[in-house]
C-alpha cells in the first residue's frame, strides 16, 4: 500500500475483527496521522476513531444455512456498502476475516477498481481451497497472521507477507503474569455470535451445574463478548446458579484468573493458550452445516492451538460431544488434577 494513500476503507465482521481493525487503524494512522478510516466494525473501531458507517452486529451469523435467514438484511447492506464506496471513494479496501459476507464486498470494490487488501485470510487451507481461484483473481494481497499461511498462498502464485498475530500486541501477557490462576474459578466464553451463544451456552452452564453439585464453592466468569447483549447470556444461564458477568475489556483477566476455561472454537481458543489457561474448545453448527462441513473440512483440529502446534493441546468438542455431560466430565478431571495443562 503506497504512502500517498488518503483514504482506506476497514471491514470487519465479528468482535475479533473489529479488534484486529483497531488495532490496524492505529498503526496505519501512526504512520499517516491525516489517513482518513471508515468502515464496518464495532466498538473497538470506534475507539480507534475510524468513522464505522455499519455496525458489525448486522452481521451474527454461523457458518452455511445460518444466513439464509439474515438474507435480506445482508443485501441490503451489500448494495449500502457499494453506494458508501462511490461516496467515500476509498483508495484502498482491507477486508479482515468473515469469509462468507466479505467476499461479496471484495467484489463490490474490484467492480470500482479499488484495490482490496485480505488481512486475517479465509482459512483455505483447511476447507474449500476452490476460494483461492477468488482470492487470486481479486485481492491484491494477503495479510497472514499464521506462519504457515504465506507460503501456502505464494506457492499458489499470490502476493502474501506474513504479519504476525496482532494477540501477541494486543494481549498484555507481562500484567497477566502477575495474576494467579484463582482454585474453582471457571472461565465460561460463549462466543461473539448471537448463533453460538444460542449453541453453546445451554451446554456451557449445563456443565457448570454439574460441576457446582460435584464440588460447591466453585465460581463462574462469564466473558462477554464485544456485540453480545447481557440479556442473551443470562436468558441462557441458570438463575439459580451465581455467576460473575464479565465485560470484554477485562475478558484477559477473566481467562488468566481461570483454573480453566469452556470457550467457543475461535480466536478466543489461541487467546486462552497465549494466556496459559487450559481450555474446552466446542464447536457446534446447524445439522445441515454440519453435514456439509464434514465432507469440505481437511484439517485435522479446529482450535488455532491445535492447528498451529499440530498436536491436540485442548480437547475438541464437536457437535454430538459438545454437550453438558462430556465437558463436566473433563472439568471435573482437570479441578482434581489440579488442571495441569494436556
């Protein structure tokens, strides 16, 4: 990206994008403090004063057959994106992760002739890898964030410099060290989608009713995150069951002072390794994705830890295993072994 770029149009889609988005905006304008930033996001894009003309919440979606129902509402803000492009006229488009809605924008801007940069790329080298033919096609550039990432995309004959992880500036890991691990303090994070949360978090504080009969005296930090009412989390959490609810500026630490964690398969997985807490990685989709996914998937583990380190660290629970029981079963184990990491 050249330095006599003026204006630069940021999307992200879901709370770690807005995040990453933020913490880009930073950077780009520390570089250019007259760089004129609008875009999607949320609120930690508007904390970093980039001008978010659509939020990110028109956007909770989950996977395949999830947004066939949000359908109407995302064409709208497809052909809003478009007429925003023709007034702001971006001299550069970067897209950060959200596959599914942000492929439809690349094209919005390649019709424009706007550059688009991909920062946080789809993850082709685990499923459908036929989206490469677009990246190739339409993106000027990949930013990877993976270390194996790069060289998959130039062995394709794509531009892509890896960047590093923005966890590793974002997540202040020396205050962390100094907080303790608090014994039966458990760490619930259900997602940053309204799908997930539906999902996840009756299975989640199912298992911590099971755990709190085992062992009295345990206690729930309930992360939520950026986008997610209150009232969805505690509409799905036990009225009788106490719990701490925690807002996203103080989910690091919420997971650092966790004996362990139940978290959604996501980013929040490679934030929970960073951080040093064991963790339950669950993942759960509508039986139609689900069955698609299965056939399209060519990757051994879907938590980031995993993947990255090529060996199972954190269990994976996958749809059927992804209830109450099994993860009371493993949490229960881990509080009598003191959890010692896998």
């Amino acid at each position: 990206m050249s330095e006599d770029v003026s204006k630069i149009w940021i999307s992200a889609g879901e709370a770690s994008g807005d995040l990453h988005g933020a913490l880009l905006a930073e950077a780009l304008r520390a570089r250019n403090p007259g760089l004129s930033l609008a875009g999607m996001g949320g609120p930690a894009m508007v904390g970093a004063k980039v001008d978010v003309r659509f939020s990110m919440r028109q956007l909770s979606l989950v996977g395949g057959t999830e947004i066939l129902s949000s359908l109407p509402r995302i064409l709208k803000l497809l052909r809003d994106t478009r007429k925003t492009f023709e007034e702001f006229q971006p001299q550069a488009v970067v897209v950060i992760d959200s596959p599914d809605f942000h492929f439809h924008v690349v094209r919005r801007a390649r019709a424009l002739g706007i550059p688009v940069y991909y920062y946080v790329s789809p993850q082709v080298w685990a499923w459908r890898s036929g989206r490469v033919n677009f990246l190739h096609k339409n993106v000027r550039k990949v930013l990877c964030i993976l270390p194996f990432e790069q060289a998959f995309y130039r062995e394709r004959g794509m531009e892509a410099d890896y960047v590093g992880h923005p966890l590793l500036d974002q997540i202040p890991l020396a205050d962390l060290d100094r907080l303790e691990p608090e014994p039966g303090r458990i760490g619930i994070l259900p997602g940053s989608r309204r799908k997930e949360v539906e999902g996840l978090l009756p299975e989640f504080s199912g298992a911590a009713r099971l755990l709190a009969e085992n062992q009295p005296g345990l206690r729930f930090s309930l992360v939520r995150a950026p986008g997610i009412d209150p009232e969805l989390l505690l509409r799905h959490w036990p009225q009788d069951l106490p719990v701490d609810l925690v807002e996203p500026e103080a989910r690091y630490q919420a997971m650092r002072r966790s004996q362990f964690v139940l978290a959604a398969s996501g980013t929040v997985s490679l934030e929970t390794a960073l951080v040093g807490t064991p963790t339950i990685i669950a993942y759960k989709l509508s039986p139609l994705s689900y069955f698609l996914a299965r056939r399209l998937i060519k990757v051994k583990y879907i938590g980031l830890p995993n993947l990255i380190l090529d060996r199972k660290v954190f269990p994976e629970l996958i749809q059927e295993e992804a209830r109450a029981a099994v993860m009371a079963a493993i949490g229960r184990m881990w509080l009598a072994n003191d959890t010692s990491l896998p």
